[in-house]
C-alpha cells in the first residue's frame, strides 16, 4: 500500500525544492537546521514510519487469517495507519514511505535527486525489518504468505500493471492535490490520502495486493524468499505516480513573474 505522501510541503520559488514544514516553522522561530541534521531526521522519520506503516497493514493480513478482519477490516488499517503517520512525520520528511511517491516527485523536479537515496533506502530497510518482526510474531503460522503482493489466473501480467499503474496514479493524483497545491486545503490532506489507500485496498486488494508501493511489495518478499512477479509491484507503482505528477502538473495554477 502505499504509500506515502508527501503532506504539507511548498515549492521553494528561488530554487524550485521541496522545503518541508519542519524548516518554516524553524524560519518563523529564527533558528537554523543544519543540512546533516535536517537529512538525518528524514531518514529516521522515513525508516521509522514505513516500518510502522507495513507492520500495520501486512499485520492485519496474517490476523486476518485467524480472526477474519476481511477485506474492510485490512483496507482500514492500511488507510487509518497511513493517515496517522501523515499527521505524526509529515512535518519532517514529508511522509513519503513510498519509493514511488520519492520518484515521482523528483522526476518532477519537486525533490532535488541527491535526496532520493535519503528516502527510497530508509523505505526499502523499514519494509524489510517490519516483515522480519512480522515473521518472528507470527511464526506460528508457519510462513507469512499472506503479506505478499501476488496475483493468480485468470490474472494476466498486463491486467496486474494496469491495475497497479491505475491504483498508483489515483493515489498520487490525491496526494499532488491535497498535499502539494498551495490553493489545497492541507489540514485535511492526510484524511483524504487515507480514504483514497481505504478504498484502493478494498477494490484492487483481493485482485493483486494493492501494492501500489516497491517497498511495501519487496520488503515481504525478501523477507519470505518469494519473488515471484515482484517486477510488476516494482515498475508499475513508479509509472503511475510519474504519470500522476505530470497530469495534475496541468492543473497547477501557472507562477506569475513578479518584478521587484
């Protein structure tokens, strides 16, 4: 699931980065983060909240399996976990927790690109730690199948991408509007994410998983030696969020030229 967001961030005018909310309420006080330091929260924040994140959502995929929380039950943990997770870190990384949402915003020109490492690294090791807890939890059960993002005939390869890439893009589509357009409201970008990963998962998640998440897809898979498939979970999600910030790219209120 995905996903990520990236909640209350503007475009710096000047140099055309994403500047959190952290460094203009550090502004406001008259105080200075160090770029170390400022780096280093966004990788704990990003390390910590997609573990968080995916010990949630694939935690109530193997509950499910001895208490029956069924599709809607599954689809609120990953929707209601993520949401809080933006309102908890969003303020300090951006609440990314999704490789895809990381490059998109950087094709985008939102992200400088040597801060790509800082986010997708953080994700892939909080995915894969999250599944290992996960394992050791729920031995028990003899394996943790349940967490894998895997699709069975009459399933085709290309249904599974276009499932993905169209989650995915709906997903960032929400994110790019709620979360990153300045004439948004964003206090409540965090609900309308969440809603939006609620009803993907209760609509693709018996189909291929509802990845729309590299992360939250290879963590599991590492973790369990299945691989089967995962390119899709890896390609697709990373198609739909670009195509997503180029859509909503059109719909983005044009920068007036000011003369000073």
């Amino acid at each position: 699931m995905a996903s990520i967001t990236s909640i209350i961030s503007t475009t710096s005018s000047k140099n055309g980065i994403v500047a959190d909310f952290t460094s203009m309420e550090e502004g406001k006080h008259g105080t200075v983060q160090s770029p170390f330091l400022s780096a280093f929260q966004k990788i704990i924040a990003e390390l910590v909240g997609t573990y968080i994140f995916i010990f949630v959502g694939c935690g109530s995929a193997l509950v499910d399996r001895e208490r029956t929380l069924t599709i809607v039950g599954i689809a609120l943990a990953w929707g209601l976990s993520l949401m809080a997770l933006i309102y908890t870190l969003g303020h300090v990384s951006g609440a990314h927790f999704n490789p895809a949402v990381t490059i998109a915003f950087a094709a985008a020109r939102k992200l400088p690109l040597m801060q790509v490492p800082i986010y997708v690294l953080p994700q892939f090791l909080g995915s894969t730690l999250a599944s290992l807890t996960l394992r050791v939890l729920f031995n028990h059960q003899g394996d943790i199948l349940p967490m894998l993002t895997q699709y069975k005939s009459p399933v085709t390869d290309f249904e599974a991408i276009f499932w993905e890439f169209l989650m995915t893009l709906i997903l960032m589509f929400v994110i790019c509007g709620a979360a990153t357009d300045d004439r948004a409201t964003k206090e409540i970008a965090g609900v309308a994410i969440g809603v939006t990963l609620v009803f993907e998962v209760l609509i693709a998640g018996p189909i291929t998983g509802a990845s729309m998440n590299p992360a939250r897809s290879l963590g599991p898979a590492i973790v369990s030696g299945v691989y089967k498939n995962q390119w899709v979970f890896v390609i697709a999600p990373i198609l739909g969020a670009m195509t997503a910030t180029g859509i909503y790219s059109l719909l983005r209120q044009p920068k007036q030229n000011t003369k000073i």
